[in-house]
C-alpha cells in the first residue's frame, strides 16, 4: 500500500468538475415524538442514485444509499427503520451531538469564573451534550432546496441552562448532496452569552452496507496525524499529546482496523478498542481539510472524511452489542461499524492546552463536514 500521497492524489480527481444535474429532495412523515410532534423525513438524491435521508428527531442521517464499484446501492450507515428505536436506544445513530459533543470530565467546566454543571451520562463523565442533548430533540426543518446540491437546512434553538450550558444558543444544521456524491454538513451556532460548543455529526459507517456479516473491522483507515491524545481509565484525555509513531494508534499509512484492534494495550483496553481523538493540527482551517479516509476492499467504496475542525475521534463500534436489530433486520455487533467525528478535541473546555470552545455573541461557531465517495478497483 502507498502512503498518504496516494490518497491526495485520488482527492484532488475526485474534485473534478462534473457535469451540473438538478439534485433533488423530497419530504415525508416519518414518525412521531411522544407528545404527539411530527418527526419529517428529508430525502435528497443525486442523478447517479445516491440518496440520503435526513430525519429531523437528532437532526440524523437515517441513512445514505452509496453505489459500488459496480454502481450497486447499499445503505452505508447504521440506523432503525421506525421512530421506535430511536426513542427506545438511540445510540446517536446518524445524530447531530452537542452542545459539546465527545465528554466533559465530571460534567464540569467553569467560564468566566463560573461553575456550570450538565448531566452525567457516562459514568462519571458528560457525554455528547448530557442525558438530552441535541441528539434527542425534534429540529425544525427550516429550508429545503433543489439543484445542483440539494440541500435541507435543520434548526433548534436551545435555552439558556438548557443542560447546564449558559447561553440561548441558535443552531442550524444543513445537509447538502451534490453529483460528486459528496454529503455535506454543515453546523453553525450564535449565543446571547458567552457559552461552551462543540458540534460534530455521529454517523456509523459501514462501507459494505450496514448489517453485512463482514462488519467493518475489514476497513482500511488512514488518518493524516502524527499524535493522538490518550486517555485515562474513563476516556477522559490525559492532556498529552503523544507521537503515534511505533504505536498501534499510527494511520498514517493505509491500514486494517482489525488488525490491532484486539491488542490488550492499556489504551485500547480502557475502551474496549478505539474510542481516541486524534490531532490532525492544532487548530481551525479556514477550508475542510483531509481528516480521515475509509476504503472497504470488497465493495471498493472509499469515503474520506474532510472538515475545518482539528480533531476526528475514531470510534470502532465496541459498544454495540448484539441487542439492537438494524434497518436491514440483522443484528449489530460489536465491530460493525466505526465512527468518524470532526470536531474540537475531547474535555477542551476543561484544558486549556487544547484550545477553546467558548463561542461569545457577535460570534458563529461553524463546523464544515464533508464526506466524499468514489470508488476503487473493477
């Protein structure tokens, strides 16, 4: 396999001006909440068949229909056919997470001087927003539109001490879908006070079609970082940044996720396999850059993951366990999918060697994802 050169290369193809064809979107029922709310389904497709599907209950992706070498569809991303699931075991499937996403030590950060305190919902820790993050509430759809990129735009105004965060905050999420199968999201949030945020998308990925037999320990990751931030025994990071170099969190070189994620290195034991932030760079890009890229052999689907953020956590799916029955009507396993979320690093607001989430008013936070598909092989 070559380095990362390779994957640059077939980047820069992929970018290649197509032809402009009119993407399309459409709008249906899709459920309902428990105090009667409607929960719409948003479905935008592209002229070579791929689709994906938008929910408005998290602001989720429910799923993405992506063809193969051989143009054959499969849905890519884990989910439940009905509300029901959602409601029962969400498991962020697709979700848009915050208002900090990834976890916070204790639940605790102090601004200006200030303790906030949000709810534990991870052992001792807060986790992607609290017990009702943004992942559990019904967004409004705002916009959608038709085109070259079709596009549907979510909102969801959340309210000072909504979870212990200060601030009223005003969040958009919009996908888009353009005829270079690349799916966008793209989150932006303003405040009336200085506030905490970090949003990232949680899609579950499994390149051959969610709920094949193979799982997704068979990808082929590479992740352009020279040092990821370790964590303690309950996935808080150390506050190092340590080489990846001689480490079995090195990617930077193509490489089998299965291949080392069974080791009994502490790291991988502290989470049962990898749940780690790594640290493309220090900090925000005024464009996406490269963060990940994803390639599933037998399929010959290659993802790669671009956004402005600094940060991807790399999750392999260890939690699932063999309970839940997917879209497919299979069960999901541990290994079955992995996680890729761009974002600012895990606990930030807690170290500030890190950087800083803080987003003040007169500010927009912004957090620009792309997922770029193509394909390799015949």
């Amino acid at each position: 396999m070559k380095a990362l050169t390779t994957t640059m290369i077939l980047t820069a193809a992929m970018l290649t001006a197509a032809p402009a064809e009119a993407a399309s979107v459409s709008r249906a029922p899709f459920g309902q909440m428990p105090d009667g709310a409607a929960v719409e389904a948003i479905t935008l497709t592209n002229a070579s068949g791929m689709q994906a599907r938008i929910i408005s209950y998290g602001a989720a992706l429910q799923s993405l229909l992506v063809p193969d070498r051989h143009e054959e569809l499969a849905d890519v991303t884990l989910g439940y056919p009905t509300m029901a699931g959602y409601l029962a075991k969400g498991e962020f499937f697709g979700a848009t997470v915050g208002r900090v996403a990834n976890r916070i030590a204790g639940g605790k950060f102090t601004l200006d001087g200030k303790v906030y305190q949000t709810p534990l919902n991870d052992g001792p820790n807060a986790l992607h927003g609290g017990s009702k993050g943004f992942d559990k509430v019904n967004w409004k759809v705002a916009e959608v539109k038709d085109g070259p990129s079709a596009s549907v735009t979510l909102r969801y105004v959340s309210p000072h001490l909504d979870q212990g965060y200060p601030g009223q905050l005003i969040v958009t999420a919009t996908y888009t879908l353009d005829e270079q199968n690349v799916l966008g999201v793209d989150y932006r949030a303003t405040t009336d006070r200085p506030t905490v945020v970090n949003l990232s998308n949680h899609a579950y990925w499994n390149l051959a079609g969610e709920g094949s037999p193979q799982g997704a320990m068979d990808h082929i990751l590479t992740i352009p970082a020279e040092h990821f931030t370790p964590v303690n025994a309950t996935l808080i990071p150390t506050g190092e940044f340590r080489p990846v170099a001689g480490t079995i969190f090195d990617f930077r070189r193509p490489t089998r996720i299965g291949k080392r994620v069974r080791t009994s290195e502490e790291q991988i034991l502290f989470g049962k396999g990898y749940d780690h932030n790594w640290v493309v760079a220090r900090d925000l890009s005024r464009e996406p850059r490269l963060l990940a890229r994803v390639e599933e052999p037998k399929s010959g689907r290659v993802m790669h993951v671009f956004s402005n953020q600094p940060g991807i956590q790399f999750y392999s799916g260890n939690f699932l366990d063999g309970t839940i029955v997917g879209k497919s009507g299979r069960l999901y396993r541990q290994g079955d999918a992995i996680v890729l979320e761009p974002q600012m690093f895990p606990d930030t607001p807690n170290q500030p060697a890190f950087g800083s989430v803080r987003l003040n008013p007169g500010q927009t936070y912004r957090n620009t994802i792309q997922f770029r598909f193509s394909t390799v092989g015949k």
